[in-house]
C-alpha cells in the first residue's frame, strides 16, 4: 500500500481486500500465492477520505459493501488487474450527471456489477475496457453497454478502438456508432 493516511472508517475495507486472495484463488481454482496481492493506491485513499467525509456510519458501510463487490467481480475475471482502479477511474473524479456509487439500493448494484462483469466474461473483455470509457462516470448501464458488445461484434470492430475513442465519455450513442461506421465504410469505397 502507498503512504497515505487512511480513513479509520477503511480499515475493514482494506483487510478484507487484503485478505481476499484465498477467495479468488477459489474462483480462479488457482492456488491463493498465485494471486497478486491488491495494488492500493493513493487515488484510492483518497476518494475514500472525500467519499465518507459528512456520511453516517452505515453510508460508509454500504459504501464499502460496494466497493468490495465492484473490486471482488473485477478481480474475478481471468484478465481482472489485483488493485483498486476499478473504483478510482469510474468513481474518484466523477464529472457532473455521473451515477454516484451510491445511486441505487445494494441490490440493484450489485446486481448491475454481476451483469457488466458476466458480459465482460462473455465477450471475453477487459473490465478496464469498460472502466476506461466510464472513466468518472460510474459503471454503465448494463443494456446499453451489451447492446455495444454485441454491435463491434456483429460489425467486427475491435472494441479497443471504441472504448479508447471514447475514454471518460461513456457507451456511445447507437445512432453515433452507426453513422460513424457507415462514414468509414463509405470512404473505403
């Protein structure tokens, strides 16, 4: 972990993330020294601090619940990173109208988490694809970003050029995605 002060209110938080590589060896049917100890980083430290600062307890509970899940199903997928990215590009620097962490019930987020990260597995994706083009914008909503998923598929357009396209812009609009493609199909011709 880098030096920065943690918030007292983290301290479960960061054990159980530390302590999680028994889990996701599990997951992974990998054994647990295989599993890279979690990168926390600064930027994470600190949209803790600036997260929790004027919340109730049990705000800061749930927080940490979702920050938790977020990270785990990340983590779960055979090209999931070990660090707390995942929470500080989509969450750390939220630009005006972003879904905060906490916009929905648990359920409903976690639920949302579990779908992105079983279409990730499905198109067999990075997640920080995903994190990249939702950079301070909170995890997409789930049709929107499989309708994308299914589209470069169709198309056979690498993804990469789409995310990368639109870092901290979030899942185009189908409309766009469609005029772009046909604007550069009708130059090839």
């Amino acid at each position: 972990m880098e030096a920065e002060t943690m918030p007292t209110e983290a301290s479960t938080l960061i054990r159980n993330l530390e302590r999680r590589k028994d889990f996701l060896a599990t997951l992974q049917q990998r054994s647990a020294e295989e599993i890279p100890t979690i990168k926390i980083k600064n930027t994470f430290i600190r949209y803790l601090a600036k997260t929790y600062r004027g919340r109730a307890r049990e705000e800061i509970w749930d927080i940490n619940r979702r920050i938790f899940a977020l990270i785990n199903r990340s983590a779960s997928l055979a090209n999931g990173n070990q660090d707390t990215a995942v929470v500080t590009s989509m969450y750390a620097y939220q630009y005006s109208g972003a879904r905060p962490i906490d916009e929905c019930t648990y359920g409903e987020f976690l639920r949302e988490v579990k779908e992105i990260t079983a279409l990730c597995r499905a198109y067999n994706i990075k997640f920080r694809s995903v994190t990249g083009m939702q950079h301070g914008l909170g995890v997409p909503k789930k049709d929107d970003l499989e309708w994308l998923l299914r589209w470069c598929k169709e198309k056979t357009v690498d993804l990469k050029s789409i995310t990368g396209m639109q870092a901290g812009l979030g899942v185009p609009k189908k409309d766009d995605l469609k005029r772009l493609l046909a604007s550069l199909l009708k130059e090839e011709a």
